[in-house]
C-alpha cells in the first residue's frame, strides 16, 4: 500500500507542481527581498525599526525601550502583575 501511494503522489506531482508554483511565486520574491534587506541593513537601523513595527502591529505599550545604566537601549517586554506565575523548578 505504500508503494501505491508513493507512485500516486509522484502520478500528481508535475500537475501539483503547475498549480502551486505560480501561487507561491509571489511569496518566493516576498522572502528574498526580506532576506536581502535583514542581511544589509545595519543593526542600529533595524532594531528600532523592529520595535516600532512591534508597538504599531500591538498599539500596546508592552514592548518598550528602557535605557541601561551603560546607556545601552534595550528592548523588554512588560509583563502584567497578573499573568506571572510562580518559577518553575
């Protein structure tokens, strides 16, 4: 039985291969061109523009930027009083 299904899985897969690769084309330039622009911007030019996608996707104060006592900009993540939970062991 499992060689009959791996036959018809290789039976359908240049029509399969027909209908999605048009589909997933876009897609396909969509992850290049995001892959391209991660790899080549600078850090200092994507973190904050990684955070403010963050807060405008959220419209919520829970990522915010603190600065450290080296004067360093981090990013954290607010957790509510009542969503914490006791440490786990």
């Amino acid at each position: 039985m499992t060689v009959s299904m791996g036959h018809g899985f290789l039976a359908i897969e240049d029509t399969v291969k027909l209908v999605l690769n048009p589909l997933t084309q876009p897609q396909s330039w969509m992850l290049e061109g995001a892959l391209f622009a991660f790899t080549t911007t600078p850090w200092w030019i994507l973190i904050p523009l990684l955070i403010l996608a963050a807060w405008a996707a959220t419209r919520k104060i829970g990522v915010v930027i603190v600065a450290r006592h080296d004067g360093a900009l981090t990013a954290v993540h607010k957790v509510s009083q009542s969503s914490r939970a006791s440490p786990r062991l």
